[in-house]
C-alpha cells in the first residue's frame, strides 16, 4: 500500500484543506456510512469522509435523501467516527434538520459534533440558507457547503438534472458561492455544474471547491463510494469513474456459496470444529446409560 499507516499521518482539519488549495494540491473525499468503509478510506489516505445523506438511497434502500433523518444520519456518523481516525469527518444535514429555524439549525449541526463525532456538518443550498450558514460557524461548528444539484431541492429543481448551464444560471451559482464563503463556508461542494463554470468558481473562492460532477479545475473531487464500487446497482451517475464492481462480485460470490450449501460443499472438514474422540466416545456411552428425556 503506498499511503502512510495512519499512525503516522496527522489529523486532516480545516486549516489542512485551506493550506491544500493555497498549494495547488487536491484534495480527496469520499462518503462513507459504516465502520469497515471508514477504516479502509482512512487507511488508504482519504483526506475527508463525508456521511453523506445518499445513506438514504445506496445504504437504506429510499427512492431520495429526503426521507433521511437526524438519527438515521447520527447513528452512521458514529459509525464512521470509530473506524476513520486521520480524515476530516463531516455529517451531512438531512432535510428539515436545517429549514426550520435558526436555533433548531445550530441545535442539530451541534449535535453532529457532540454525540456523533464528526468534524463539520455539510447544508445544501445558496443565498438561502447564508443566515442559517453564519450562525452555525458563528458557534464554532465548521460548514461545508453545497450548491448546484442539490437532492433535497430535486422537486424544486425537477430531478437530477446539471445546472449552472446558462449564463444566468452560472453567474448565480458564482455569486451563492461567494455568499457563502462570506458567511464562513470553509469548503463548498459543486455538485453537477459544467467544468469551466465549476473552475471559475473554485478560481474565485479563497476556499476549498470540492468537485462531483464538475470536472477538473475544482480543489478536490468527491464521490458516492458505493458509486465508486460498483455497489449501487440502481444507475451510475455519468460523473462517476468505477474503479470496482463489487455487486456483481457479491452476485457470484452469493451464488457460489448457495450452490456449494445445496449440493452439500460447504462447510467441508476444514470449515469444521471436532471433538476428540474419547470425550464422543464418554457422551455416547453416558447417553447410553441415561437416555435424554423427551420433552416433546
């Protein structure tokens, strides 16, 4: 394995994703939603995880991320807390965590930190959710933003559809970016914008851009690791690079062991645990001399 054992690799934090883009050097980030996934990311030198609300789709099986709750979200964020160690851990707010009001907004964000171990919490949205963005930060709880395709607006904006694709469209997607920089955003995910808007706008932020679906001039990419896999059989987004296919893989393997249960291959004597022989020998003859009651 080429990255470090984690032992011997600092904490990723806020400081360490801005000091990344005054550097030029990308930044990688993954969801994860369970403790196996987190620690192999950690161990394979993922700088951030991300527990995205997409738990609501690849993981729970719902048709969108707006049936996601806070404790749906606070029960696998606990989960990733304990397997990933180094990366920066953020908590995705699930729908109606955020909207209602400000105060209930800085309750739940807290909670993310407090109970479920992450590092910063994740809202979607511009312009319209830069007052709920600032009290947040304003209590010491780091943002991450997100705008463009954002799912919890998908009725709003009639489905999973790319935007920023006209010049109007664009130069407001520029201008909810800057808004939320100033509201204290110290990352803002650009999600299904066409490239050279997503580069401008990553050119103008003096914060991180983190890339999915947006092309290669954002400060760092993002993707549904279950997307990555191959292990969301449902659609594949075009934006997303498969590096496994890891459904069919459990296809087979599920097939092979059904296959082997049935025609009685599985478990062999070396899947199997014995008994030594003089003590089968003492329980044959003591059920021999004291017969087993029948309590049928």
């Amino acid at each position: 394995m080429s990255a470090q054992p984690t032992a011997d690799r600092k904490k990723t934090t806020t400081h360490t994703f801005r000091q990344r883009k005054e550097r030029g050097e990308p930044i990688t980030m993954l969801t994860a939603y369970d403790y196996a996934t987190a620690l192999a990311a950690d161990r394979a030198g993922i700088d951030s995880l991300l527990v995205g609300d997409s738990l609501g789709m690849v993981v729970l099986g719902y048709e969108n991320t707006l049936s996601v709750t806070m404790e749906d979200m606070l029960h696998h964020c606990k989960a990733v807390a304990r397997g990933a160690k180094t990366p920066l851990l953020i908590g995705d707010m699930p729908f109606m965590s955020y909207q209602v009001s400000i105060e209930e907004a800085k309750r739940n964000a807290g909670r993310f930190l407090a109970e479920a171990g992450m590092d910063a919490v994740k809202l979607e949205g511009g312009r319209e959710v830069a007052s709920i963005t600032e009290a947040i930060a304003g209590v010491g709880i780091p943002v991450v933003g997100h705008i463009g395709l954002t799912p919890q607006s998908i009725h709003k904006l009639g489905g999973y559809k790319v935007q920023g694709r006209t010049a109007r469209a664009a130069r407001r997607l520029v201008e909810d970016a800057l808004i939320l920089e100033d509201a204290g955003c110290f990352a803002i995910v650009l999600e299904a914008v066409p490239d050279r808007v997503a580069e401008l706008i990553s050119q103008k932020l003096a914060v991180p851009a983190i890339g999915i679906g947006a092309g290669p001039g954002c400060d760092g990419q993002v993707l549904v690791t279950h997307d990555l896999l191959g292990l969301f059989d449902r659609f594949t987004p075009k934006f997303v690079k498969k590096y496994a296919d890891v459904h069919a893989d459990m296809m087979r393997a599920f097939e092979e062991y059904k296959k082997d249960v049935t025609t009685h291959h599985f478990p062999g004597e070396e899947h199997t645990y014995s008994i030594p022989d003089d003590e089968w020998r003492a329980l044959l003859t003591e059920l021999e001399a004291e017969p087993l009651v029948d309590h049928a």
